[in-house]
C-alpha cells in the first residue's frame, strides 16, 4: 500500500490533486473546530455572568447556602467547558502539515525509482 501511494503521489498531477483534497478537508475540520470553539467561549460568557449574578445576590442579602448548589453546578460546567476548549486547542487533527512534492527534475511519466 505504501509503495502504491509513493509511485503515485510523485505524479505531480495526482499529488495537486492529493494535495487539493486534503486542504478542502482540513479547513472544513478547522471550521468544525471553530464554531465548536466559539459555542464554548459563549458558553463560558454566559457562566461567567451567572456566577456575577449569583456572588451580586449573596452580596445583597440572599442566603449563600441558597446558592451554593447553583455556584458549585456553575463552577464545574465551566471547569468543563475550559478542559472541552484547551482540548480543541491542541486537536492534532488540525496541526498535520503537507509537505510540497520535492523537485524530482522528472516529468510525470518518468520513472519513480529511487536512487
């Protein structure tokens, strides 16, 4: 298989349109992980004003013990959400370079033999 996908990725024909392909795939995956990543930053804005609004009314009198439930469920949703966000920030997925077809100084239909 691998010695398939090297006689026929030296076409420079094949290897473009290798090479086409893949970047269609990966910016398509890039833009998954950005809405994904943007939900989660929203998410996160939101939690963060609840936990404002919620540290407001103990401040103004509401009984924390009323509260605590509501700050720890805010507090652990948001401890998810960040681990969901940093691990999207390091998606291997999206980190996988490809590298140019080196010049071979041979036409598409010479030999693929290796010296």
């Amino acid at each position: 298989m691998l010695s398939a996908l090297q006689s026929r990725l030296t076409d420079p024909a094949l290897y473009a349109a290798f090479c086409a392909e893949y970047a269609r795939c990966m910016r398509e995956l890039r833009s998954e992980t950005n809405a994904t990543r943007m939900v989660s930053k929203n998410e996160l804005t939101k939690l963060a004003n609840e936990r404002d609004t919620l540290i407001q009314a103990i401040k103004d009198g509401v009984s924390a013990s009323e509260v605590v439930d509501d700050l720890a469920r805010n507090s652990a949703r948001r401890e998810a959400v960040e681990a969901l966000l940093d691990g999207a920030e390091r998606d291997p997925r999206c980190a996988v370079p490809i590298e140019p077809l080196p010049a071979t100084g041979r036409g598409a239909g010479a030999s693929t033999e290796r010296r």
